[in-house]
C-alpha cells in the first residue's frame, strides 16, 4: 500500500486514506494500555490488507511508548493471533 497511516492522537485513532476513502482504527487509552475498539474498512477500498496496517500502526506506537495493547475488536484479536512476534505486547 502507498497511502501512509496517520495517528491522530487527540482522537485516538489511526487512519488512512486510499483511493478517496478513509479507514480508521479508534483505541482509547486505559493507564498503559492502548485498547483497540473498531477497526473500519470501507467495502470500496477492502481486501488491500489496509485494516492490517491500522492494526500494525498501533502495536508498533504501543511498542515504541511502553504500553500494553488489548484488542478488543475482533478483527485486532484476529490479528495479534496471526503476528506472534507482537505477543509480548499483549495485555
């Protein structure tokens, strides 16, 4: 994919816009853990692998500042259970 993943902080979420549409990733911030609420990806712009990096996009700024991750959407558990190297993040 080319179009880059934005985090939008005081939002709490992480998006990006392809083609015209834009996907997002919502979290809330639980102490020290990033809780990943919804991922959301227009049918016009799916099976590109973008829910994917929204979900990437988050465990790798969870990493970089020390926070646990809890996936709490099913298609973020789904995720974590296909990319173990993330497991030590997990909640």
């Amino acid at each position: 994919m080319t179009a880059s993943v934005q985090h939008e902080s005081q939002q709490q979420r992480f998006t990006v816009v392809v083609d015209g549409v834009q996907a997002l990733l919502e979290y809330q911030m639980r102490d020290d853990q990033l809780v990943i609420t919804h991922t959301g990806v227009p049918e016009a712009i799916g099976g590109r692998g973008i829910a994917g990096d929204l979900v990437k996009a988050a465990f790798e700024y969870a990493r970089s500042n020390g926070y646990k991750v809890r996936p709490a959407c099913s298609y973020a558990a789904a995720w974590a259970e296909r990319h173990p190297e993330y497991s030590q993040l997990l909640a």
